[in-house]
C-alpha cells in the first residue's frame, strides 16, 4: 500500500511537468487576452465593490476633474487617458477614431445615427466634426449609461443632439424625427444587433444611395452574421478598416465601412 502511494505522487509531479512547456506556451502566445481579461473585467469588479460607482460612473468623474469644460478635444484626451491608464473601456479609441474622423469630415453628413452612445465618447468625436447644421440621433440601450453619455457630452459644450434609449428607435425615425434620410451611421454596440439593426434600416427606408454606414469591432469580438452578409446581399461597397483593439496591443481589429448602393 505504501509502494502504491509512493509511486501515485510520484506520477502527478511528472504530469504537471510535461504540461508546464504547453502551459506556458499559450500565456505568451495569448498574453493580450489576459491582460484584457484583468483590466476590463476584474479591475472593474473590484472597483464597483471598493467605490459603489459604475465603471462609467468612474470614468465621467475622472474627466470632469481632468478636462476642459466646453473643449472637446479636452475631453476626448481626457478619456483616453483614463481608458489607458486607469480601467478599460471599450470605445473608437484615437487610432480608430481617426478613420471615423477622416469619413465625417470628407462626407459632411447632414444627418448621423450613432448606435451605441455608452459614455459618450464617440458621440463627441462625431459632433465635433459634422458641418453646421447637421442633426446628430444617438442611442444607447443603458438607461444609465445614457445619463452618463448625455452628462459627458453636455460637458463638451454640445447640446444639439438626440439621446434615445429604446430598442424601438430605427422604426421611429422617420415618425418621430420627420427623417427622411440617414446620410451616416456608425454602430458600436452590441455585436449581435449589427446585422438585425442594419436589415431595419434598409426595410425603413432610411438608407439612400451613398448612405454610410461604419461599424466598429467586426473582428473583435467580432460580428461573423454582419459580414457573411455583407458579402451576399450586394447591396453595399465594403472593406475593412484593420487595426487593433481600442487601448490594447497584440488583438487584431477592424471596422467596417459600408457604402449603400441600393436595390437593384
């Protein structure tokens, strides 16, 4: 009975052993996930228990003690800095961001729909650099969040805007809005709605030839259904903007651009 035991301990070492080459192989091989795993989600459990405040809570009161009132770009740095340095959230980010940027500022939208406000941040970076006269509908599911985004871009000096928070929105445009037209959309929320939001507007109407359409991070997590679908319908021009993860290194993303053509 002691030989048996002797030689059961014996085995166990040896096992962990022989897989500790393995073990190691995949923590540097996926380095990047671990470390997004430790910033966006135990970070910000750990917070929530240690100050009662949301993550974005948190994040709204760090830039309202770090940026300029009434100064966009004050407070885009800002938030950029507290998604770097402090905790992770899940936004355009700058790099991103600039394509974003570069698409407002060639196209001159006269009418932008944004899904998925959250803090406000890329609500900010869209208003910024839409033309007089533009009328910019942003929505957001969270009932908080879209306090916080309307705190947020309130504090950046804008105040021409329209914060929805009910999935019923797309539908309610034209009714509600006297919209006739969308001349861009950016989505960045959840994954799972790009294709559903995007099949409603087509069957609104809102959509005209030339619409575009850009939406974030269809790589990562992904939005697989979004893209199998844009190479089927043929209703759109499309390629993809790659880059990597907003405020992380090692994890490849993109974002798509959509260019509607219409119904043949």
């Amino acid at each position: 009975l002691f030989l048996c035991n002797h030689r059961t301990l014996m085995v166990s070492p040896a096992i962990a052993l022989a897989f500790l080459p393995l073990l190691l192989t995949l923590i540097i091989r996926y380095r990047y996930y671990f470390m997004l795993l430790y910033r966006a989600v135990l970070i910000r459990i750990w917070k929530d228990c240690v100050t009662g405040l949301s993550r974005e809570e948190r994040a709204y009161q760090y830039v309202l003690t770090h940026a300029i009132p009434g100064d966009p770009d004050s407070i885009l740095d800002a938030f950029d800095v507290w998604c770097s340095k402090v905790e992770f959230i899940s936004n355009i980010g700058p790099k991103k961001g600039k394509v974003l940027d570069r698409l407002l500022m060639e196209h001159s939208p006269l009418t932008v729909l944004e899904l998925g406000s959250h803090c406000g941040y890329s609500t900010i970076r869209i208003a910024r650099s839409l033309p007089l006269g533009a009328r910019l509908y942003s929505v957001e599911m969270d009932q908080r969040n879209a306090a916080i985004a309307e705190k947020m871009i309130r504090l950046a000096g804008f105040d021409d805007y329209t914060v929805g928070r009910r999935n019923s929105v797309i539908p309610r445009l034209r009714s509600d809005y006297n919209l006739e037209r969308l001349d861009f959309v950016f989505m960045d929320h959840w994954k799972k709605c790009y294709l559903p939001d995007l099949q409603l507007l087509e069957g609104s109407g809102l959509l005209g030839k030339g619409s575009i359409v850009l939406a974030d991070n269809v790589l990562f997590p992904g939005a697989p259904k979004f893209l199998r679908y844009l190479r089927k319908s043929g209703l759109y021009e499309w390629k993809i903007h790659r880059a990597t993860l907003e405020y992380s290194r090692g994890i490849r993303d993109g974002m798509a651009e959509l260019v509607y053509q219409g119904i043949n």
